[in-house]
C-alpha cells in the first residue's frame, strides 16, 4: 500500500461526508469496475515506449461516469476533479503524485467509447449487475 502524500491528507477537525463523497464511495463500492474495464480493453491504446504512457483504463472510465453522473463537460470534469477530495478518492488521484487527466485525453477516450459503441455495452453490464445485487 502506498503512503499518502501531504495533497492527500486532511487536518479537518470537524469534516462531515456529504452526500456527494456518500454516493461516489457507493458506486465505487457496486460497480464491477474491472469488468467494465475488460470490454474496453481490446480498443484501448497500449504502452508502446514512444509518448506518454496512457492513462489506466479504470480511472478514465470512473472519470466517464463522473461526467455522467454530476453533468461535467470534459474541461468541468478536469475541474472538478482538483477541486473535489470526494472525486479524487473515487477516481484514485492523489495529486500529491501525479496531476489529473487533461481535457484532450479525457475527449479521447469518450470518442473511443463512441467509435466503438462500448457505452451501450457498458451501461446494459451495469444495468444486469445492478439487477443481480438487488439494487
């Protein structure tokens, strides 16, 4: 397990979970996320030594659903995200090591989720999923 960095730690005496921090730790906890991450997987770009490494495909997908859920465009989600602890936890970014997604890849990986039609593919999983578990 790694050890947090200062961007991560909190000295709030009196912090409360609010009801945003309630529901994303919730999803993070229901959805099959590694599941999902597979049917991606044989369209997602590899690390092949030249450029920048891709960004895993599991926090770009959460990144996916946060737009979602919450109503982000690509840029408002690259916002939210520095400016929300809640969605960073669900995401996993510890700004402390690493910055978050720009806007250009987070628009890249929705047009690879068009190009392919995997949104469909993704949401009738969860749908199933979501059924099974009673919820």
């Amino acid at each position: 397990m790694e050890e947090q960095t200062f961007a991560d730690v909190s000295f709030e005496r009196y912090r409360k979970a609010t009801r945003r921090e309630r529901f994303l730790d919730e999803m993070a906890r229901v959805i099959p996320w590694s599941d999902l991450a597979g049917v991606i997987a044989p369209f997602y770009p590899k690390a092949d030594g030249a450029g920048r490494p891709p960004v895993g495909i599991e926090r770009m997908l959460r990144i996916h659903f946060l737009q979602h859920w919450f109503n982000l465009s690509d840029p408002a989600v690259g916002e939210a995200l520095y400016d929300s602890r809640a969605m960073r936890q669900c995401v996993g970014i510890d700004l402390g090591r690493e910055p978050v997604p720009d806007e250009t890849t987070i628009c890249k990986f929705r047009h690879l989720l068009e190009a392919h039609h995997l949104g469909e593919q993704l949401f009738a999983l969860i749908r199933t999923y979501l059924a099974e578990q009673g919820l």
